[in-house]
C-alpha cells in the first residue's frame, strides 16, 4: 500500500506542471481563456514553473507560493506553482509547504499521513514534463479547477487537474480526500489551451 502510494506521487511530481503569469487587464475584462503575462521561469524541484509578472505569486521560490490575484490567471498560477512546489518538496520542507500552500480539510490531513510515510529522493530527470499551458474546467469567485497539461520526454501528452479554493485573499490547492487519479492521457493538445510555451522564449 505504501509502496503503491509512493509511486503514485512520483508520477504526480512528474505530471503536476506549472504556469504562473500576470495580466494588466481588470478583473471584470478578464476571460479564462486569456494568458497571464509571464516575468520568467524557474526550476522548482527540477521542474520548470513560470512566475507571473502581476498573477503572482508575489512572494520568492523559497517560501510555500503565495500572493495570488483574484482572476482566472491567479487560480490557474496558484495550481501550477503551488502542486509543483508540493510534489517536489523535501522529506524536511513538505510540512511547510503543506501547511503555506494547502486549504485546511480532509484532503490535505490525508496528504500528510500518505506523504509521512515515504521518502523523496528528488524527480528523475527522465520523467520531468515541460508545461505546455492548461485550461479552466472550472472557475467563480471562491473555486476554480484547473486541467495542466504537459509534454513529456517521449512527447506524449497527458493533462494532471488540480482544485483550488479562494481563502484569506488568496488562493490555496483544495487537496482531494480521496486516492482519485487526477491525471489524464491527451491524443492532442486542447482546442481551449491557455499556451504558455511562447513564454520562454
């Protein structure tokens, strides 16, 4: 059981990818399908995640993320930045981390007990996906859902989703209390993909 749950959070680290961006348009201009503009990327836990130049989050690589603006490109920041930064974490750093980046509930006390009891020994490089960019399933004021989609070293596809929820003026991962696959296999990139490849150049 241990075993099986350690090897589902190390495809997790490898699916759960990242986008953060900024946006100078009003919050009641903003569309779902409108890209966060992005200030840079950087490598959090050997994965590449963007930072957002207004999105957020609006704090350093060395904190649990945080800072999060009240927008589609917010929630969708939020749950790239902040799973990556989660599934990456150290055996020393992830009760940090849990507690900065995560809502309170069942989901995220069920984390903690699975992720107590295995070690992290960092991502194989050979599994580390790059982040295409992701779409809104789902978003209001208070909730979001979010698909992230990656390309993988052998170029397959796959989409990994992640909930997030708007506490304290910011947005949190809403971790699921459940053993749920939350990762998809694509064929082909979605028709409604928020693209965040061009931001590296």
């Amino acid at each position: 059981m241990m075993r099986r749950w350690a090897r589902a959070a190390l495809v997790a680290v490898a699916l759960v990818a990242t986008s953060c961006g900024g946006s100078h348009t009003p919050e009641s201009e903003l569309s779902i399908t409108d890209p966060p503009q992005i200030n840079r990327w950087i490598t959090v836990g050997g994965i590449e995640v963007p930072i957002g130049t207004t999105d957020g989050p609006s704090n350093g690589e060395w904190a649990p993320f945080a800072g999060f603006s009240h927008t589609p490109q917010g929630a969708a920041l939020a749950a790239i930045t902040q799973s990556v930064q989660l599934a990456t974490a150290s055996d020393r750093a992830w009760p940090q981390v849990l507690a900065g980046v995560a809502a309170p509930g069942e989901g995220r006390d069920l984390y903690a007990a699975h992720r107590a009891l295995v070690e992290f020994s960092g991502t194989d490089p050979e599994m580390v996906p790059t982040i295409v960019g992701y779409t809104i399933a789902d978003y209001s004021d208070t909730a979001a859902t979010v698909d992230v989609v990656q390309r993988f070293s052998d170029n397959s596809l796959a989409s990994s989703t992640t909930q997030v929820v708007r506490i304290d003026d910011d947005w949190q991962l809403n971790l699921p209390n459940d053993d749920t696959a939350t990762i998809t296999a694509l064929d082909a990139l979605p028709s409604e993909l928020v693209d965040l490849e061009e931001t590296r150049k």
